[in-house]
C-alpha cells in the first residue's frame, strides 16, 4: 500500500478509468452503474473504493480521474475523504481529481457545513460539484457529466486538457470571504 500516482501506468488508447472514492457504499454503486450506462466512445472502467491507500496491485489499471464523493449527512464522510487526500500523490491535484457533494438539498439534515466542503475544495485546487445522488434524474445528469469530465482526463477529447477543463470547473481564486 502507498500513495497513490497518477504517472506510474502509460495510457491506455480508447480507455478511461475513473475512481470513485467515498464511505458510502450504495451510493458510489448506484453512480457507477448510471456512468456505466452512459454512451461512451471509450471503454470505460469505473473502480469504487471505500479506502485509500488502495492495496499494491500491479494490474491495477492507471487511473485517469479520482472523484472524492462527500455525503453532507455524515462527518465520517468528510472525516474520511480528508484521511484518504493524504494517500494521493500531489499530481493528481494538477486536473485528475475533483470533490462530489451530495445531501446538499436538505440542509435540515446537514452535519456538515457547505463552506466547509468549499474550503476542502479551494484547498486542493480541485473543483466541487453537488448533486443529490439519491434523485435518479439528477444522478444520471452527473454520471453523464463525470463521464465526459473523465474522457478529457483520459486524453480523448482534442484540444482540451484536465488541467485546462478542471481550471474553468475550479471556483474563483478568492471565494467570497463570508463565514469560510
């Protein structure tokens, strides 16, 4: 088990792999088969994992997105992710990870703070999207959305980079100052 890199496999030609990281097991299974159902030029690879460092595998494919799913219902959640970031190697941070926060909607139900989850975001440099996974419509929406994230992390659409994409998906550089 180490950190995890994005540089230690050579890309593979008409193939995109995304990894899924979060506590929440049902959900990251219910986002996986929306993905998987998504038209892809690609062959696409979806791994779930519920720890990080993942175990030292020598067939693991390379990995060309990691997606951090946080559930605003559960401290564990952020807990969690925050232990799982220290596992990932510093070039992942340059355009092939990016933050899912789901449980949003119901900020009733909240035991985590959004700006929190800004804050986590704006620190690594990674862009954050919310989606409520448990609406199936919305949680195809985003399927299809990290799917096509993930071809630009891949190398398969021309002309546009991860870092170039995840860049325009990132929020401003100064967020608004007020309770963060």
């Amino acid at each position: 088990m180490s950190v995890l890199r994005s540089m230690d496999k050579l890309p593979d030609l008409n193939r995109a792999t995304v990894l899924l990281v979060s506590t929440e097991d049902a959900l990251l299974q219910q986002l996986a088969e929306s993905m998987l159902k998504d038209d892809c030029a690609s062959e696409l690879r979806v791994h779930l994992a519920n720890s990080l460092p993942l175990p030292s595998n020598v067939n693991r494919p390379r990995i060309d997105l990691i997606v951090f799913v946080i559930n605003l219902h559960s401290k564990y959640s952020l807990q969690k992710v925050e232990e799982f970031l220290q596992h990932v190697d510093s070039s992942f941070f340059l355009g092939k990870v990016c933050f899912l926060v789901t449980g949003a909607g119901r900020e009733s139900h909240c035991s985590v703070h959004q700006n929190t989850v800004i804050k986590l975001a704006h620190t690594y440099r990674s862009p954050l999207l919310f989606c409520d996974l448990q609406v199936e419509s919305f949680r195809a929406a985003m399927a299809r959305r990290l799917v096509r994230i993930l071809q630009i992390c891949a190398g398969h659409v021309p002309g546009v980079s991860a870092l170039n994409l995840m860049s325009l998906l990132r929020s401003p550089e100064n967020p608004p100052s007020k309770e963060l």
